[in-house]
C-alpha cells in the first residue's frame, strides 16, 4: 500500500500510478463499492410490496425509500469530492464504505417504514461521500490509458447495477435466507462491505489534491435544501390531500435554488472554490447534459418500481417471478455497454442518441402489450425489456464523457461531480413526479371500481407515455452535446 509523498510547499505530491495486478485488484475493490451503492438504488424496486406488506408502509413511504436514498446520493456528491481531496481519498471511501455497511445492517434491522425511509437517507449519505472517491482514485492512480477503460468499467457497472438490482430482489425476497425475507437485500451488503474494506485497505493507495480545498458547506446545504423542497410536495402532497401550503413549499424551491446559485458567484468573485461554477451554465454542451441527465434518469429511475407493484399488486406475481422478469433488459444491456465503450471516442454522441430512442421504443412496445388490458406472459414482456436493455447499455457508459467533452479541461473534474449528482437528482425526481401520477390515477380507478389488476394496468399505461416523451426528450436535446466522448 503506498502513500503520498509531500512536496517541499507541504502539498501531496502524486501518488505512484498503478499497474498490473495491483490495478486491476484496486479497480475491482472499488467498483464492487460502486455496484453495491448503485445496486441499493434499485433493488428496493422489487421488494417494495414484500416491505409495504410486512411493516404498513404507504405509497408514500414506498416512494421514499428510493427518492431519499437518490436524494442523499445526490447530497453527498456535492461535498464528498472535496472531503476526499482535503482528507484523503483512500481514508475517505473507507469510511464512507464502513457507514455504508452499518447503515445496510440498519435498514436490515429497521422496525417501521419511517425508521427504514431514515437509514436509507443515512445509507445514500454514505455512498455520496464514498462513490466520489471512486472517481478520485481512478484520475490519480490509473495511467491515461487505463484510466478511460477504468472509467469505462464504470459506466458499464452503472448500467449492470440498475437492471441487476430487480432480479437479485426478487431472488432474496423469494429465498427468505434464514427468513429474513426482504431483509435480505440489506444484509448481503455487509458480508461484500467488509471484503471490500480489507481489500481497500490492503492495496488502495491515498491521494490528496495537489493544490488548497475547501468546502462549501453552506451551499451543498442550499442546494439539499432546493432539491427537499422540490420532492417532499411532490411526493407526500397526494397523502396530504394537496393543501395550498404543499403548492408554496414546492414554490419555496425555486428561491433556494436562487440563493444557491447567488452564492457561487459569490465564490468566483472572491477567488474561491464554487461547488458549481455558474460559467459552466453558459457552455452548451454541459447545460444540455444537465437537462439530458434529469429527464433521462428521471424516465429511468422510476421504472422498475412502478413495474413491479404492476407485477406484483396487479398481476399477482411473485417477487421471483417479477425478478425474473428482468434479464432481458440485463442481456440486452451487456451486449451493447462493450460496444457503447468501443465505440464512444467516435460516434459518442450517435451512440446516445441511438440508445435513448430504443428506450423510447422499448416503452411504446410496453405500452402495446399492457394497453389493452390483458396480461402480457413474461416471453411478451421480454421484448420491450430486451430493446430497454440495448438502449441502456449505449448510453449509459459514455453518457457523462461525451457531456465532458464539450467542458474545459480545466473545469472536468468539477463539471462530472455536477453531473453525478445530478443523474441522482433527476433519478429522483422521477421516482417523485412519475410515481405522484402512477398513485393518482391508481387511486382513480379503484373508486371508480376497477378490479386491482386493471388499475395497476390503467396506473402503468398512463405513466408510459410519460416516459416516452423523457426519453424522446432527452435524444433531442443530445444533439448539443459534442459528437465524440471525451478520452
């Protein structure tokens, strides 16, 4: 294990850049961290029902459980880059990972769907603190070369993460290992957690940035506070009844944004160090990632819940069945990541373009199949899932490099923390406004007498479209994006 050096000004000198066994170990224990966080945004998807079953949770809460974790995710992001660079990037995914694995147990132990909603938020803390590191290592210790194929593996990883979290759900679920039934999801983590650390330990070498850090504490709190404000009426304002004073919360979100945005000139004018650099708005290509970003995750991140409970709660499958349901989209993601991550340096911006209008594809298929109120056999639904799938894997491994491309090099570093934290932000808000009108027209159709599993049906179709229209969105707006990812 190495450790920095320091320089005669008393600044962290480089680290040794990692080759060999030692790289690939490094970038395998830091990537299963990665697969593990990115895992805990969507496992809880197929499990949703088993959860709601066992301890009472409401729409609401069931919303939350994914919102508040993304959301955490998301707040984490804005600082966790710089407590690594200030503290160590080494010393800072190891703690994080620690917190990660006790607050995993939390969930694993929790006794209500309030106590369940705050270890998840606790659980998203952590990971933003740990995920940035992950970035932090791979641009200190991995040579160029490397470097693009460790960040590669990554956007691969993400895209795994997302389709694999269903199936291995419903398998845990359906397993009830020592009957902890849902439970499970959170205890697998540990055991991964605690290889994870003595391997980060072991071989993970420490860096620091070269130059002075500080944090931003009062904006990532400005902007935690702007992002709350946008979701908690979007998602509790149905159980509320939609008072008038839900509607000002939400419109108490744009001022803190204000004030946020305020603040980092501030920053810039003093010659300090802005979470966001409000000059990289007025760079096309980074603006339009922002955007792509949110309606592209948005559309995504809300998926696999409302299709399970549609699955589940509707059709009256089981959480294995749901799970199983879910391969295609992990088969059609794994033939196309490779190709996406080949293929990025040249025609980036196609790929993308390419893989969002599948998805759109994918879901007016979806829509086909279940509009028409029969259910579709799970050989049906494998085909919108496999097209998802393909989608998937074109563009998400190249997504943010393609988006860096368009951003000086100066501001990279800075400009992908943005844009992580805010495919978190978009993930959630989708999960928030897609899962707001999901639950209103389900509650529509039960009072007016519909059977469970023609609401959900009525519930899902009219989500879709919505859907459709996010993806569909989010091609049309890559065509600001630069032609070719960033290498």
């Amino acid at each position: 294990m190495s450790t920095p050096t320091r320089s005669h000004s008393g600044r962290a000198a480089p680290a040794a850049l990692l080759t060999g066994r030692t790289a690939a170990v490094v970038l395998a224990a830091i990537l299963t961290a990665s697969f593990m966080e990115l895992l805990d945004a969507t496992i809880v998807s197929v499990a949703a029902p088993a959860i709601a079953q066992d301890l009472g949770a409401g729409q609401a809460a069931l919303q939350w459980m994914l919102a508040g974790y993304t959301l955490a995710v998301g707040a984490g992001l804005i600082t966790g880059g710089r407590i690594g660079d200030l503290y160590g990037r080494r010393r800072v995914f190891l703690l994080g990972l620690a917190a990660f694995m006790l607050a995993s147990a939390g969930c694993g132990l929790a006794p209500s769907p309030g106590a369940l909603v705050g270890m998840r938020v606790v659980q998203g803390l952590a990971g933003g603190l740990m995920i940035p590191q992950v970035f932090g290592i791979i641009r200190a210790s991995f040579e160029p070369g490397a470097r693009a194929r460790a960040l590669g593996a990554y956007g691969a990883v993400l895209g795994l993460a997302s389709v694999a979290g269903p199936l291995l759900g419903g398998l845990l679920v359906e397993a009830d290992l020592f009957g902890l039934g849902w439970r499970a999801i959170f205890w697998v983590n540990v055991p991964v957690a605690i290889v994870a650390l003595v391997v980060g330990a072991r071989f993970v070498p420490e860096s620091r940035s070269a130059g002075p850090t500080r944090l931003d504490l009062a904006g990532a709190a400005l902007a935690a506070l702007a992002a709350t404000l946008l979701l908690l009426p979007l998602i509790q304002g149905r159980e509320w009844g939609w008072p008038w004073w839900g509607f000002a919360v939400l419109a108490l979100s744009v001022p803190a944004a204000a004030l946020f945005l305020l603040r980092q000139r501030r920053l810039v004018s003093r010659g300090a160090q802005p979470i966001l650099d409000p000059a990289l708005l007025r760079v096309r290509a980074f603006a339009g990632g922002l955007s792509v970003c949110v309606l592209f995750f948005g559309a995504l991140g809300s998926f696999f819940l409302l299709l399970s409970l549609y699955l589940q709660l509707g059709a009256a499958r089981t959480a294995l069945e749901t799970g199983l349901v879910i391969p295609p989209y992990a088969v059609g993601s794994i033939i196309t990541s490779g190709i996406g991550v080949r293929l990025a340096p040249r025609a980036g911006r196609a790929l993308l373009v390419g893989g969002a209008l599948l998805l759109a594809a994918s879901q007016v298929v979806l829509l086909l199949l279940i509009g028409d109120g029969a259910e579709p056999s799970s050989w049906e639904l494998a085909v919108p899932l496999l097209v998802g799938g393909l989608g998937l894997g074109l563009t998400t491994p190249s997504l943010i490099n393609v988006v860096l491309a368009g951003v000086p090099a100066q501001d990279a570093g800075a400009a992908g923390g943005v844009l992580t934290t805010i495919t978190q932000i978009g993930n959630a808000l989708g999960v928030a406004v897609l899962g707001a009108v999901f639950f209103a027209r389900l509650d529509g159709s039960l009072r007016d007498g519909a059977s469970g599993f023609l609401a959900y049906g009525d519930a899902l179709v009219t989500i879709l479209p919505w859907q459709v229209a996010c993806y569909a969105g989010a091609a049309a707006l890559m065509f600001l994006l630069p032609k070719n990812a960033h290498t």
